[in-house]
C-alpha cells in the first residue's frame, strides 16, 4: 500500500497528547506481507508512541473519500476528583488487599 494512502487513512486523528496531525512521519511501516500490513503510529511532534496497527491489504473497493478511519469521541482526561474517589476507594480496601495479586505480579511494585 502506498504511503499517501496510509497517511489518508489516519487524516481524521491526531494525536492525543499534543493535537499535532498524523502524517507521512507519524507513519512507519514494520512489515508487509501479501494480505497483512503492521504499522507503528508515533507522533511526528512530541513522539508519543500509539503502538501497532494490523491492516489486512487483500482486495477490497474503496472510494478514495470512504479511505479515513473516522474520529470518535473519547472519554475525558483523568480530573482531580477521579484521583480523589480513587485515593478513597483504596484508602477503604483492607489491609490484606494486595493478596489478589497474583506473585507473580507483586515485584512490579
């Protein structure tokens, strides 16, 4: 797949730490087999890391303008009070609560 069509492909988001735009340097290509693409998305602005994208490049007929992934909302940033309650909620926890982490999780913190 051409790379002007990957970057029409995320033309609808931006990057959600910054509001810088994705574009051909947001866009690494890591792997294309016939019928599978691995992408990394990293903004080209301040170089917050999205992860991977898997696209399946088979055959499929697309207009040009149905291309963009489209924008959805998402749920508002973390406040003060989401911080609070969830101070209070452990606060509340017993006092053997970390023995429903499993061992082999508890070095991690």
């Amino acid at each position: 797949m051409e790379k002007s069509k990957l970057v029409k492909l995320f033309s609808n988001m931006c990057c959600s730490n910054c509001r810088h735009d994705f574009d051909e340097n947001s866009i690494f290509v890591k792997r294309q087999d016939k019928h599978l693409m691995v992408l990394q998305i990293i903004c080209a602005e301040c170089g917050k890391s999205f992860g991977l994208a898997f696209l399946g490049t088979g055959s499929v007929d697309v207009k040009e303008e149905d291309m963009a992934l489209e924008f959805q909302d998402c749920p508002l940033p973390i406040s003060y009070d989401d911080v609070l309650d969830a101070h209070h909620f452990i606060d509340k926890l017993e006092k053997d609560w970390n023995k429903y982490i499993p061992d082999e999780l508890k070095n991690n913190f």
